[in-house]
C-alpha cells in the first residue's frame, strides 16, 4: 500500500508539473491555430483526469478512519474541484457582446449572435441564445468627483510640465490649489454641471485639468425566456450578476460615444461543483491543521501516566 501511495504521489508531482507548462505556455506564448490551442487543452483535461484518477486511489489505500476525515475532505474537495473545472472545459460556454441602449429594449425582441468561446471548440465561431433573449433598456454611470492635476502649458496651450497631481476636493467642497489659490465647484462646473480646465495664473500658463474616474454603471435590462415568453425586468451592475436559465450574465463596461453596453454570459455546469469542493477543502485544512492536532495533543496529556509512590519493604503485609 506505501508503494502505491509514492506511486501516486510521484504521478501528481508530475502532472502537476506538466500542467505548469502547458499553463505558461497558453499564457506567456502566442498560439497561432485552433488546433495547436485544442491540443493543449485537451493534453491538460487528461492530465487532470488522471490526477484525478491518483487522488481517488489515495483516499482508498488506507482503510476509512474517522479520525483522518480532514484529509478525506481535502482529497474528496480536491477531485470535485477539478472535475467541475473539468466539465466548465468540456461543456462551458463565454459569449463575449455589446447590446445597444434603447427605451423600447428592442434588442430583446430578436436573437442575437455573438462571439462564443469554448476551450475545447475554439475561440471565434458565432452562436445564439437558445432559452432565453435580452436586451438594455436604460443605463446610468455614476462617478467620483474628479481630481485635479496641474499643468503649465505653452502658448499654444500643450502641456509642457506637470506640477502637481491628484488634488482632491476636500470636506468643505474646496480644491486647494496651493500656490495657485482655491476654487470651489461652482467655479470649475460650467452650466450643464460639467467640469472644466481651469486657468490658475492670469496668462493662462498654469491650468488646473480634471479627471474622473467611474464609481459605478447600473443598467435596466429585459429578459424574455423563448419557451413560456414570459418577460421580466431586471437591473444589473459590476460585480452582480444575473442568472438566467442557468447562465450567468456579467455587466463589463459602457461605451457613452455607441451608447452601449458590454456583457459577458457564461454557462458553466460545473459551477456549483466547484463551489463545494472549495468548502470541502477550507473544511478538510481547519480540521488537519487546527483541530487535530488539538485533539492529539489532549490526548497525550491525558495518557501520561502520573508517577506513583513506592511502597516501603514491610509495609505490604
């Protein structure tokens, strides 16, 4: 039983090793073909099966002992996350798409072919929604209040050298331009509430510029499933997805100059597969490393046996 467990061992060092390679080979290195890509991601799905294949072997060397149930969990966590990564590999699907922003959410009423990716079908073939369509009704892009940096800029008004940056507005609703004074909102928004470059110096030479960052994109989106054509209304926004019919759907980015919004949908049936393999394994490492080595511990505490008294010749009678 120990050969067979160095055996496996020694088989998982290796794939895991292999899989490294292959990992920083799709990463660092440019694959010219879908066939060379597939190749590759084929060559990690068996070498994840078999790694697979050596962790199961592993959990049935020894006979089952309860006291070991953290490094059950490990291993049993282990193998579920990487057959769901597995199943996401072989039946996942990415659709990548833009959808225009209109009141009447008329993209909702048609399909829509986008570009989808599946690691084991290639990157660039176009599919369809089958359960479900989608559209953008309305969007809101909410942001910080702008920084200022300082420029001293040359007659034609190109910047020749930045002198501060990063000047935020603080508490009392002030930019603090330091040298060049201060100045409140209503001295930098023009009349649509927009801020503007502001000239910090009489002759125009040094100029305080804004810049804004987005805090947050929210969007209204109608959602018709293609079976009972029932539609719902929905709002999404970054780091919230919906689910829909199984799929996942992600809110990317806006584009104010297209008016149009970027979304990401993934189908992963692997999904919650992985999701328990990833508790089972956070489970298996508290008990492994905090609980019993406690619980061995205490044990051995209390099976030490205490010295007792020696009894004095004549004293047994």
């Amino acid at each position: 039983m120990k050969l067979i467990m160095k055996i496996s061992v020694v088989v998982m060092s290796v794939i895991a090793l292999v899989v490294a390679v292959l990992g920083s080979r799709q990463v660092f290195f440019h694959i010219d073909t879908d066939f060379q890509s597939n190749l590759v991601i084929w060559g990690l799905i068996v070498l994840l099966g078999i790694f697979v294949i050596a962790q199961v072997i592993c959990l049935f060397v020894f006979p089952f002992n309860i006291k070991k149930i953290g490094f059950y969990l490990l291993h049993i966590g282990l193998v579920a996350v990487l057959l769901g990564s597995m199943i996401y590999y072989m039946a996942g699907i990415k659709i990548q798409g833009a959808y225009p922003v209109n009141e009447q959410g008329s993209s909702a009423s048609a399909y829509h072919q986008l570009v989808k990716a599946n690691p084991t079908k290639g990157e660039n073939y176009v599919a369809n929604f089958s359960s479900f369509r989608f559209g953008v009704t309305d969007f809101a892009v909410e942001y910080y209040e702008p920084v200022y940096d300082i420029y001293r800029v040359n007659e034609e008004g190109v910047a020749e050298e930045q002198l501060a940056t990063d000047i935020e507005i603080n508490s009392e609703g002030i930019y603090d331009f330091g040298e060049y004074g201060q100045k409140t909102v209503e001295d930098l928004v023009d009349d649509a509430g927009e801020y503007q470059v502001v000239n910090l110096t009489e002759d125009g030479s040094i100029v305080g510029n804004p810049r804004s960052s987005v805090k947050s994109y929210l969007g209204d989106v109608t959602i018709v499933n293609n079976e009972t054509q029932e539609s719902r209304e929905d709002t999404i926004s970054v780091n919230h997805p919906l689910r829909v019919n199984g799929w996942k759907i992600y809110l990317m980015s806006y584009d104010e100059t297209q008016n149009a919004a970027a979304f990401i949908f993934k189908y992963d049936p692997g999904e919650y597969i992985v999701t328990v393999g990833m508790v089972m394994i956070i489970v298996g490492s508290f008990i492994a490393c905090f609980v019993r080595p406690r619980q061995a511990a205490a044990s051995g505490k209390n099976e030490t046996k205490k010295p007792g008294s020696k009894k004095k010749a004549g004293d047994a009678k």
